[in-house]
C-alpha cells in the first residue's frame, strides 16, 4: 500500500507527491501572468484533458501533430505542480497552461492582466463518480472507501483541492469579467463543433471550417484515448498505479445514475442546494 502524503495550504488538501507549499504561496504572490496567456482552469475529473486537447489543436489550427508527438502536460502544464511551474517559466510566450486551483490560490497577477481564462465545469455527481474511481489508482491519497462514503467526503470537502462548492463558487465571481469564459463538459459533450467555435472566438482566433473539424475529431474521446500522449499513460508511476485505474475511464454525462441510489442522490441535491444557494447561474445539470 503506497503511503499517504497529504499538504494542507490554507485549509485546503493537496497530495504531497507533486505540490509544496512553497511552490503554491510562489504561484498565488509572484508568478506573473502574462496578457497573452491563455489559462485553463478546472476542478479536478471535469475535462481538464479535455480542454487541454482542445487548445492544443486550437492552437495548431486543428492539426493534430503537435498533439499526437508532444506530451499533454508539456503542452499545457499544470502550473501547481512543481513540473509543470518549471515548464511554465520555460514556455515560449503566448503560453497555454492548465490548473486544479481555486481562486484564492491561484496568482494575483490575473487581477491585473488580460491573460485569458478557461474555466469549465462538470456536473458534481458526475465529477464524484470519475474521482472515485480515479481515487483508487492515484498514489499518496487516502484509498476512497465504499462510494457511500467517498460521497461524505466529497461534499464536506476534505478531498484533494478542496470543496467543489468553493471551488465553481470562487471562480463564478470572475464571470462578468471580459478575459473569463465559462463552459461546462455537458456543452462539450452536448455539441463538441459549437463549443469549439465559441472557445474560438473568445481566443480571437480565427479557424475554417475544415480546421474546426479537425479539431473535433482528434479531441473526440475514442481519439483521445488512443493518443498515448493525452490519455494519462504519461502519467508518471510515482503518481498513479496504471493497473487500478484509467484517466480515460467512460468519458459520459450521467454515468452517476448507474452509481448512486435515488436516496444517495436526493441526499447530493440536499447538500448542492444549501451550498449553490444565491448562485444565480444556470447549469445543465440543473
Ligand atoms: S484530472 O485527472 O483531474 O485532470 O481529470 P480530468 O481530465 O479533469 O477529467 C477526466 C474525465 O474526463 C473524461 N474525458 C473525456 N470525456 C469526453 N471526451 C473526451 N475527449 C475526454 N477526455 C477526458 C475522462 O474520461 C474522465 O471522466 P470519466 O467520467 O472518469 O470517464
């Protein structure tokens, strides 16, 4: 059984393996954004993959070379890992990063910038299942329990980058804001071609209508999957026990229901409305 090496940074749990606490207080007063940055920001086992694929292929006009030969997290790297920082400082401008943090980690810089941010989110019930899972094959983290329980421990928050109410709460105070754009892997999943050519439009960037399918297809989850450069085979031994899990695991909307019993469920809404409470946004798991 591999140990367990848990952080605690203002409050919030973070796996000792790959994040240090100097590293974050670095990240959340000195590292500067720079306006041509485009961030993608999201709470973990939501589409981070996902998204991260996307701008890859954006960024290449939907060709899928740079994709297909180049690591994910050295395309957009994970700017909380102690990795992925060093390859943000080292990545030739206009970078393309991704992050787990919630807002009030994440660096101050973006107050004042025009770097541009990503953010999307997942339905939380779905988000819970796919951590579940995910939990199981990830090292340095507790072993999740029955899924009863992991649920107690996903709603009161004690799971790694904090509570999922916090998290889509904090970032949401960013919506009005010009450089802040919001999407869900529901809208993804719903119609991956308009999704992609909203994302466009908000990079500014221009793409036909043969490059936009380019971009859809090698997104796609098949695609993805066999694409040993995205699909979380690059993820390194000491973080997680390939046997126990996949990062690619069913890739759908409302894989919860085969999951969680009705009363489980009502039991989830219960919590999500207390805590969404004055959240005056609608979503599509709503
Ligand atoms: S992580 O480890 O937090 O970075 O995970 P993250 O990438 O955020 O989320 C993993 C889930 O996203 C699914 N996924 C996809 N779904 C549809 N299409 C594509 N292309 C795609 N890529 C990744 C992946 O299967 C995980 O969801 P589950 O429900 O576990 O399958």
């Amino acid at each position: 059984m591999a140990e367990v090496t848990y952080l605690t940074h203002k409050g919030i749990l973070f796996n000792a393996i790959y994040h240090s606490v100097e590293n974050f207080i670095f990240l959340e007063n000195e590292f500067q954004l720079l306006d041509d940055d485009v961030v993608s920001v999201v709470y973990p086992k939501s589409g981070t993959h996902w998204m991260a694929e996307i701008l890859s292929l954006i960024r290449h006009d939907g060709d899928p070379t740079w994709t297909n030969s180049v690591k994910l997290v050295d395309r957009v790297p994970w700017i909380e890992t102690l990795e992925g920082m060093e390859c943000a400082l080292k990545y030739p401008p206009p970078r393309l990063m991704s992050t787990h943090l919630p807002f009030q980690l994440f660096p101050k810089s973006f107050l004042h910038s025009k770097a541009k941010i990503i953010y999307t989110a997942r339905n939380p019930k779905d988000v819970l299942v796919s951590l579940y899972h995910f939990a199981k094959a990830m090292k340095g983290v507790k072993h999740p329990g029955s899924l009863e329980e992991f649920l107690e421990t996903f709603l009161n928050g004690t799971v790694i980058f904090g509570s999922w109410f916090d998290h889509m709460k904090g970032w949401l105070e960013m919506r009005n804001r010009a450089n802040f754009f919001f999407i869900t892997y529901e809208e993804l999943q719903k119609d991956l071609r308009s999704s992609v050519g909203r994302i466009c439009r908000f990079l500014g960037k221009e793409l036909n209508s043969q490059q936009i399918d380019s971009v859809v297809e090698n997104a796609s989850f098949q695609k993805m999957k066999g694409n040993k450069q995205s699909n979380g085979a690059q993820i390194p031994e000491m973080i997680m026990d390939h046997t126990k899990g996949k990062l690619m695991r069913k890739g759908i909307c409302g894989d919860w229901k085969t999951h969680l019993t009705v009363a489980k469920s009502e039991h989830f809404d219960h919590v999500y409305q207390e805590n969404m409470r004055g959240v005056k946004v609608t979503f599509p798991w709503d």
